[in-house]
C-alpha cells in the first residue's frame, strides 16, 4: 500500500451554500393602506426613481447636454440611469406584497454575498477613489455628497422601526431611505451638468493638504488695504 495523499488527509471541505434573506426583513415598520395601495409610502417613495432615471437618458441623448465626449461615458452613463429608472419598478413591486419571492425583481439575487458586495464595496472603493486619484473632470466632490447619502439611506434602512416611532408613525426609515438613496443620482446629474475637463489635475487630498498646509501656517492670503486722511478746507 501506499502512502497516503497529504490533500485527501487534509482536504478542507468549504460550503458556499447561499445565505437567505431573514424573513424578519419583509416587515417593515409602516404597512399602511393609502388609496388602495398596500405598504403606500414604502412604494410611493420609489417615484423619484423614476423621474431622476427619465431625467437622465434625456439629457444623455439629447444634444448630449452632459458633453459625454467618449462613446463608452455615454453607454455607461445610460446603463446607469436605465438601472436608477428600472429600481423604481422593481422596488415598488416587492414593497405591493414583499415576500422572497418578490424581493428578487428588487435585488435580483436570493444570496446574500453577491448583494452585500454589491451594496457596501462601492461606499468604500468611490470615495477612496474620489479623494486619491487624480479627476479628468470639475466637480468631483459630487462623488463624496452621493456617497454620504447612500450612507445615510443605509442607516435610515436599518432604523426603519426607530425612525417611525420617532415621527410619531407619519414615515418610517425605509421610506426615507428610498428618498435618500434617490438623492445619489441626483447629484450625479449635477456633477454631469456642470463638470468641465480638469486643467489641472490634482486629487482632492492634495488640495485638502494644501489648504490645510495653509491655514496651519497662517497663510489667509488676506487682502490688506492703506488708508491716507486727506484734509479737506472749507470754503471762506
């Protein structure tokens, strides 16, 4: 006989079933019925999506307002807001009757992994590369004020129950969440419409750096002005 195989002694058996959605996540705080529509404002918040979503191919395509100077900026761009307009249907239909099996044309995805990576490497990764990298374009800020607000839609999402008690049940925390989340493309049409090409190139964290060097060493490059007192005669 011979010696035993070190990997078959030794092999690691790794499970990469799917981690399920709790099914506590369906109930949200406000279920309420408003002109026939079941969880109302849950699927009434989802409307700015839409909106935003339209707004934004049309400004896109015609007379390509944004000046998208790349054919692949334009088709990106595009996907993007076809994505933004597409999560105002998909998301109001699982909030009509939200269950496993509607939460997939909201997510499309029953695991959990692909949705977190999904969900938070983003919030990470866009503002690092805001703030370090170098822009072609103005306006790069905009990046850092969508992110913060995906951010705080997070948080709205998580203290749905807490943020409805603290209104005194008029809206709840997923609901503001949709409305803040919706806020992302919104500001990035405006960092479309008003960006221009970058003449000089420098990551915000070396203008942060700058203006700091500058302020630590009292350098408020404030105007200074002389005053002369002229006398003036009167008349005899």
């Amino acid at each position: 006989m011979g010696e035993p195989n070190v990997m078959e002694a030794y092999h690691i058996r790794v499970n990469f079933t799917a981690i399920p959605q709790s099914q506590d996540y369906h109930n949200f705080a406000d279920q309420r019925t408003f002109l026939g529509i079941p969880n109302a404002l849950n699927v009434i918040s989802n409307f700015p999506f839409l909106i935003i979503g339209l707004i934004g191919l049309v400004l896109c395509h015609y007379g390509n307002y944004f000046k998208l100077s790349l054919q692949g900026e334009l088709w990106g761009w595009t996907c993007f807001y076809v994505g933004v307009a597409a999560v105002a249907f998909g998301s109001s239909y699982y909030h009509l009757k939200p269950n496993d099996d509607t939460l997939v044309w909201d997510r499309f995805f029953d695991d959990l992994r692909p949705y977190a990576l999904i969900q938070f490497v983003p919030c990470i990764a866009i503002p690092l590369m805001a703030i370090l990298l170098p822009p072609m374009y103005t306006h790069s800020t905009y990046w850092l004020w969508a992110a913060g607000f995906y951010l705080l839609a997070k948080v709205l999402e998580a203290t749905d129950d807490v943020v409805y008690k603290w209104t005194y049940h008029i809206v709840s925390g997923h609901t503001l969440k949709h409305l803040f989340a919706a806020m992302v493309p919104v500001f990035l049409t405006f960092m479309l419409a008003k960006r221009s090409l970058e003449p000089e190139r420098q990551s915000l964290y070396k203008i942060w750096r700058i203006s700091w060097t500058k302020v630590k060493d009292g350098d408020s490059n404030v105007e200074s002005y002389t005053y002369s007192r002229v006398e003036v005669e009167e008349p005899q």
